[in-house]
C-alpha cells in the first residue's frame, strides 16, 4: 500500500494519506509522553548516550529497535520519553520503491503542557533544526515529518474513524524478523473487535455480537485474513474469518474482506463488506 486509509463505519467517510508523510508522533493522552515511529516504512530507532546533537555525527555502537506492531509503549522503539535527555537516531526505514529514506537524528528539548519541543537534523550534519508539535486531546496523536519539517494530523478525530487499512511492521519472533505487512488496524481510542470464524457472515446477529469477547489490540484484525498461496504466487482471502467490531460509540458492525486486488489486478487494495448491527 502506497497510502494509508482511516474509515469511519457509521458513515463510511474515508480519509486517505501517503504512508511516508510523517516520520514520528507523540501521543496526545494526558501524561503519556510517547514517542511513536511510523511503523509503515519498517523504521528503528536507537537511543544513544550522548547529550550534544551536533558532535554526534554516527551510529556506531548502536542498537537499534524496530516499531513493534502492537504499539505498546514497553515494546516500540523509543516509548516513554517523559525523562529522556539524550540523543535520539532514527532510522526512517524505506521508500515505497524499497530504497532507504534516511537516518536521522532528535533531541527532545521540552515538554510542555500542550507542546513539545525538539532539535532535530540528518545524522551526519552539523546543521541543526529546532521543531515543535502542539499536542490536541481531540486526536489520538499529532505528527512530524522530517521532509516537510511540519507538523501533520496524520488522523481524523480519535472520536470519528474505526479502522486503518495500512502498511505496518510486524515482529515475527521465530524467526526474529521485521517484516512489512499490509493490513487493519483499530483505531486505539475505545474501538475493539471480535472475531467470529464459526458462523457465516450472514448468521452474525447483534444477539451473536453481544456475546462475543472483545479485544483492545490494536492489530487484531490485522494482516491474516488473507494467505500467500506460494504455488499460484496469488493471495486468497480467509473467507471463513469474519469480523465484528464495537465502536466507541457502542455500535456494533460486521465486516469480512472479499478482495486484496484493484481491478486492474494490482495487489495491496483490501475490499470488504460491513454491516450495521
């Protein structure tokens, strides 16, 4: 997927945007200073001991993180930067043409009530940049991209979308692996999901719905709704597995994927069918 799509079910409005148009974002919860990457071009990122941006000209000796997949703070890259005074690097991951984007370092200077603010450059370079993001409590976070050096609300309101069919990376633990997956994930604020791979699509009722059990994380619809047939080099959906999701406002709605291709046959264009409870 070249853009990342949120769509909001009750009225099926759907907001589209590159998935390289933001490098990083800090979350806009009360308390929480958490620094997240984009985890669609397969960043890492790697915490450093130094405290000068402008001397630290290299990575070497660096262990780098990659994003993790389910967006908890104790397992992506960087997470909690409440007391963190030291120089960051940023490995910005790929290009949708599979080329590398660029390492990049920040230091992040203060953290306001409402704001932060940081310095930030291209690792090598001497020449440093100063950046702020304000943050809003009407959005789950609020973005930065080092290409435009602007802050970017990658997000509708956290109260007006469900789902985001995007790019992702995915940590594979045997092996280790950070792979890129195209699939859905659920809006953090409220949102959960069910699955439902017993019944038929059509025999989901709000009755069923109400029964089910219900997760929080972020990736359970994810990307394995469809398989990778190696043979005929196509991928099939998993037409059994079917979907219900509760939104934050407590509807209930059934969806199932059909499809993983456009009409002219390219890949990385997920269709789908929902329905109101």
């Amino acid at each position: 997927m070249i853009k990342s799509g949120l769509v909001c079910l009750s009225n099926k409005v759907i907001k589209t945007n590159l998935r390289t148009d933001w490098d990083f974002s800090f979350d806009n919860r009360d308390g929480k200073h958490i620094l997240y990457l984009n985890a669609a071009t397969i960043p890492s990122a790697a915490i450093s001991t130094s405290n000068d941006i402008i001397t630290l000209t290299n990575d070497v000796g660096l262990d780098y993180k990659n994003e993790h997949h389910s967006g908890a703070p104790d397992k992506i890259a960087i997470g909690d930067i409440s007391n963190l005074k030291s120089v960051l690097v940023i490995d910005r991951g790929y290009a949708p043409d599979g080329s590398q984007i660029g390492k990049w370092k920040i230091q992040i200077t203060s953290i306001g009530g409402d704001s932060y603010t940081f310095s930030y450059a291209e690792l090598n370079s001497t020449t440093i940049k100063t950046g702020a993001v304000k943050t809003n409590s009407s959005y789950n976070r609020t973005a930065f991209s080092f290409s435009t050096d602007t802050e970017i609300q990658i997000e509708p309101a956290k109260d007006a979308y469900d789902l985001c069919f995007t790019q992702y990376t995915n940590m594979f633990s045997d092996p280790p692996l950070a792979y890129s997956v195209n699939g859905v994930i659920i809006n953090s604020n409220n949102t959960t999901v069910a699955e439902e791979f017993t019944i038929p699509f059509e025999g989901i009722t709000k009755t069923r719905a109400e029964e089910l059990t219900y997760s929080a994380n972020v990736d359970v619809i994810g990307y394995d709704w469809k398989q990778f047939d190696l043979q005929n080099n196509i991928y099939n959906i998993q037409t059994n597995q079917n979907y219900v999701v509760k939104t934050s406002y407590g509807d209930y709605f059934k969806i199932r994927f059909i499809s993983f291709y456009n009409e002219n046959g390219l890949k990385g264009a997920p269709g789908f069918e929902f329905m109101k409870l």
